[in-house]
C-alpha cells in the first residue's frame, strides 16, 4: 500500500511546502508524516462512506502535515 500511493503522499507534501512558503524543513521529513497519516488513514477508513480512499487518505495527510 505504501508504495502504491507514495506518489499521491510525495505530491501533497510538495504542494505544501509551496503553499506555506516552508524554510528548512527537509522533503522527506514531511513525506514520511504523510505515510505515516497513510497507514492512519488505512486504519480508519470506512468503506460503506461514500468517499473514495484516495480522497479521504489525501485529507488526512494533509491534515498530518500541516
């Protein structure tokens, strides 16, 4: 699972340090906050929710990030 969605957790922690604008933080420091908010995620989902995995596990590492 992790290596099926590193791309989608590597792309919001870009997106982020972008956003706010981040001075020295590393990259993957961030990156492994969002898989680790992954497994979380994965932990968590609900699958009668009408929401797709994806976009719920994409707001819960964001929120892990920020």
């Amino acid at each position: 699972m992790v290596y099926e969605y590193e791309r989608m957790v590597r792309t919001i922690a870009r997106g982020l340090m972008r956003s706010y604008d981040v001075v020295g933080l590393d990259e993957e420091d961030l990156v492994q906050e969002g898989m680790i908010a992954l497994l979380k995620a994965q932990q968590t989902y609900n699958e009668k929710s009408n929401a797709k995995f994806e976009t719920y596990a994409s707001v819960v590492i964001r929120n892990r990030i920020i």
